[in-house]
C-alpha cells in the first residue's frame, strides 16, 4: 500500500492528466467547430458575418457550411410544420410553415426549402418558398425566397422575391449561432426589390404566452426593421423550439402567435 506522500503524489498526478486530456479535449471540439477562442468567435458572429453597415459582401464558402440546421433557436428539422394564427390589420389570419424535405442549390450550397402558406377566410393567399442554410459556426443564413401573392384569383410572382447570386441579392443571418443583446446583422439584401431587413437582439430573456406551451420564458426577442419601411416588428424565440410569437410594435397591427407544431 502506498504512503501518504505516495498517494498524495498519485492523486496530483492523475489531477494533472486528467486536466490536460480536458484542456485536449476542449481544443479539438473547438478546431473542429472552426473556433479558436473568443476572438474566433467575435470573426464568425452575425454582426461580423452580416454587418448593416459598410458595403455589404458576405463571403460565402460552401465549405463552411453543414447540411442539418439545429440552431436551438431556428431548429429545421424536415418533416416538421409550425402552426401560428393571427391577424393582419383586423382580418384573422393562419400561417403554417413547413420544413421539407427538399433542399434547393444556391451558391454552392444546399438549402433547406421551407414552405410558407398564409391563409384567409380558409383560402390561400400568400404562399413563400423561403431557403436556408447553416455554416459549422451555428448561423442560419437566410438565402433567398420566391413569394407568390394571390391577385385577382391568381398567384404572381411578388417583387420582393429574391435569390443568393441573381441580381445583386446576397444573402443574410436570419438566426445568429450565439446571439447576444446589443447584436445588430442584416438578415437579407436584394435592393431592386426593397429586401433589406435588418435585426438587433434585445433580450436572452424574454416572455411570451402563446397557446403552445402557454407563458414561456427565457426567450431570445429580436427587432426587426427595414430602413425602407416604416414598420417595427419584434420576434420571441425559445430555445429547443424556434419562434413562438411576432408582433409589429411600430406600424400596422399585425400579430401571430405558434399554436402547434407537427411532425
């Protein structure tokens, strides 16, 4: 049996070892992350990715990008639908979103297609292909989107679609991967067709209640603006479950809150 000296040397030993396979450990989760430290993050945040000021261009490296988005904030798993009613002005209106199965090629990457149907009076009138993508740091880039407005009993193309490469659009966070209060990043950039939305983070804890859940807190609340509307709108987002409410605080009445979610 060992001395007391003998086991004391021991213990601070496998102390040691076992602090340095950490510390290892550490390290290579975050080279495989693409991070090296604090500084690395600050160089991948949205603000630093995204930024709404200066000449904006994005790089874009297909190669930084990961096939499954699983933000805990914006989690897109296919097969996965959002169910949210509201009103826009005051006609009661649904939203389901779904995420699909299909992923659409833009800039070298594939993109998740989300579908996007509002309703009104049990009729389609709104219906969005919105397409997104993940890079290995956790941001959900938003790349572009085809909306089709229903007008005079028909679906037309609306002039604010856009797509990452065509036109001068680039893409835009539309979810940082570590979003913190005071965050500012532009969310998408098409000017022929008056796409310029940007976000501010103001809270990692904000409440919300809504039919799903009923009261959550704890929620990441986001602004939302264009510099060319004259409209405010901010956004409550659970972890682990993705947008539960939005409301325009500054313009027109418009509200939606998550009812349900399907898989």
């Amino acid at each position: 049996m060992p001395t007391t000296n003998s086991r004391r040397w021991i213990y601070a030993a496998t102390s040691l070892a076992v602090a340095a396979l950490a510390a290892a450990s550490a390290a290579a989760y975050g080279l495989a992350r693409g991070s090296s430290g604090a500084g690395s993050a600050r160089r991948h945040s949205a603000p630093a990715l995204a930024p709404i000021h200066g000449k904006y261009a994005p790089k874009i490296r297909p190669a930084n990008f990961v096939r499954k988005i699983d933000n805990p904030y914006w989690p897109l798993k296919p097969g996965t639908t959002f169910h949210y009613r509201g009103v826009r002005g005051k006609t009661p209106q649904v939203d389901n979103e779904t995420v699909t199965h299909k992923t659409k090629k833009i800039l070298g990457i594939d993109s998740v297609v989300v579908a996007d149907t509002v309703s009104q009076h049990g009729s389609p009138i709104e219906r969005t292909s919105d397409w997104y993508a993940q890079d290995r740091w956790g941001n959900v880039w938003y790349m572009g989107e085809l909306a089709l407005e229903k007008k005079h009993g028909h679906f037309v193309k609306a002039s604010d679609s856009w797509k990452s490469g065509v036109n001068g659009g680039k893409p835009g966070i539309i979810m940082p991967g570590h979003p913190r209060p005071g965050d500012a990043y532009r969310q998408e950039y098409f000017p022929p067709g008056k796409a310029l939305d940007e976000a501010h983070v103001l809270s990692l804890h904000g409440t919300a209640t809504v039919p799903y859940g009923g009261r959550h807190t704890g929620l990441l609340v986001t602004s939302e603006y264009s510099p060319l509307e004259p409209q405010t709108e901010q956004k409550y987002y659970e972890h682990g479950t993705g947008e539960l409410m939005e409301k325009v605080v500054k313009g027109h009445h418009e509200a939606f809150r998550l009812v349900g979610v399907t898989h």
